[in-house]
C-alpha cells in the first residue's frame, strides 16, 4: 500500500455506531468468512470469498456481485489483526486503494461501539468516490449489524 497520511482528514471516511452485541460476536461477524460474505458489501451486493486468511499477513479474496450483474475482483490483506479489538485491512487496488482500521468497544453489557475509519491513498481518488464510500459504508455497517443479530 501506499504510504499514507493519516492526520489528513480530506483523506478519511469515518462511521460510528453502537452494536447491541459483545464485541467478541462483532469481531466473529469479520473472523469467519460465513458471516462476512452475509454483510461485506453495500446494498444489493453479494459476496463469494474464494480465499480468506484472516491473521496479521494474511490474504484474502473476493469478488462483489453488483446488483446490475458486474462483478467487482477484490484482494484484501490483514495489517494487524487484535481480538477482540482492532482490525485493519489494506485494499491494494490501483483503482480503488485504502486502509481500513475498525475499532471495537466495550459500550456497556452487550453492547460494542464500532469505528470504521477509511483512509484513501490520494486526494484525488477520495474526491471522486467520498460520496459513493459513505453512502456505502452506512450501507456495509446496516448489514453488520443485522448480521451480527444473527449470530448465537
């Protein structure tokens, strides 16, 4: 990845929320690839993970099934991963490069506050998608969310 400048706000997306689960079901709703293909993605979009080695290094890929029929080819790799608490993926993608760092806390009995911090390689790129990322984003995390509803 890029190097990238993360005091540099013009450079980031970020969401909050509060999840009414543990963080250790929020973290397994990212760790295991059954549940993540549920959620990752925004509205209308499905996933298939093809490989998934969720460990500091590890490489995964995927591809989005668009709503429209278009699949979108996806590479993600684990920069740090700490359980229950911090995950932060990088998308290497030429036309679409970014780092995510999400952050889960406690916020009481069964309940995990969750930021989602995104931060793009260029000032450029991220001018042109922000809005796009943003609505999506909000999207993705609706579907975190009801995902992690579902798991026991």
């Amino acid at each position: 990845m890029s190097d990238i400048d993360n005091s540099a706000a013009e450079l980031e997306l970020v969401s909050a929320r509060v999840l009414n689960a543990a963080r250790e079901r929020v973290f397994r709703a990212f760790a295991e690839p059954e549940h993540l293909a549920r959620w990752w993605g925004p509205d209308g979009f499905r996933s298939t993970i093809h490989s998934f080695d969720f460990q500091p290094g590890g490489r995964w890929e995927l591809t989005l099934h668009g709503p429209d029929g278009t699949d979108y080819e996806n590479e993600y790799f684990a920069v740090e991963i700490r359980e229950p608490e911090r995950i932060v993926i990088s998308h290497p993608e030429p036309a679409h490069e970014f780092r995510l760092i999400v952050l889960l806390s406690n916020e009481g009995e069964n309940k995990t506050r969750l930021s989602w911090r995104q931060i793009f390689s260029s000032r450029e790129h991220f001018a042109e998608v922000k809005q796009f990322v943003a609505e999506a984003n909000e999207q993705v995390l609706d579907r975190l969310e009801a995902e992690v509803a579902r798991i026991a």
